[in-house]
C-alpha cells in the first residue's frame, strides 16, 4: 500500500474547490484521481477534516498470542477454525490468523515421503542439440 498524499496536495485541492473549479479539472491538473479529490472535498464537509487518516491494519489485539501460542505448541496441526473455538473468545476467524502471523507462526504441509528420483522429462532446446539460432543454419 501507498503512503497517504500529502498535506500541500489536499490543501491545493481544497483551495481549487473553493475557487469553483469542478473535480475532473482539478483531478486532471493535481494528477490524482477524481474519487480521490470528491473524498477529500467531502471529508472536509462532512467532519471537518483535512488531514490524512492513519493507515494500517487493527491496532487492538484481541486474542492473548501468549495462549494461543501454547495452544499451537500443544495442537501443532490444529486449523485456524479449531484454534478460534478452542480460544473461545469474541472475535472472527481471521484475527486468530493475523495473530498467528504476529507470532511468527504458519501452516506448513510437510512431505510424508522422499522427493522422487526421476529427472524432469521436459528439457530446453539447448540440452536436446538444437540450434540457438534458427536462421544462421539456413544461411550457412
């Protein structure tokens, strides 16, 4: 994701509004986006606010990661769905996979058996003797 347009930009914006001028001018002028330039005309309207709203992802953990951690130490395989009822607090799904992802942890399918021998039966052209250069044998 982006970094949030800066404050000169939305203030030119706003200025250019108040001027009278309309969104597909002022987007065409500013090169931005004219859902973009409406969003900022209308947050001004609406809240008062000029200035960007802060990015990211929630900031209020709900799950205790210390539990649940000892709940993956304990059930290695357990899904997602298995570890949020077994943690049995409010929350959905996907939050018990951030959480996861906040501890570093992750779902690895492991193999059960040894890789095959067998070599790859498809090979590129310079292997089978062929020429890199169609033409320079047409020529020659």
């Amino acid at each position: 994701m982006g970094a949030a347009y800066a404050q000169d930009l939305r203030d030119r914006v706003l200025a250019a509004y108040d001027r009278g001028m309309k969104t597909r001018q002022i987007a065409d002028l500013f090169l931005v986006s004219p859902a973009w330039a409406r969003r900022v005309k209308q947050r001004r309207r609406e809240t008062g606010e000029t200035t960007p709203r802060p990015m990211g992802g929630a900031t209020v953990i709900k799950i205790d990661l210390v539990q649940l951690a000892e709940l993956v130490r304990g059930r290695p395989d357990a899904t997602i769905k298995e570890l949020h009822a077994l943690l049995g607090i409010d929350c959905v799904e996907s939050a018990v996979g951030m959480a996861l992802k906040r501890l570093g942890l992750s779902f690895k399918k492991k193999r059960s058996t040894r890789r095959s021998k067998i070599v790859r039966t498809s090979h590129n052209a310079e292997s089978r003797g062929s020429a890199t250069n169609p033409r320079s044998t047409l020529n020659d």
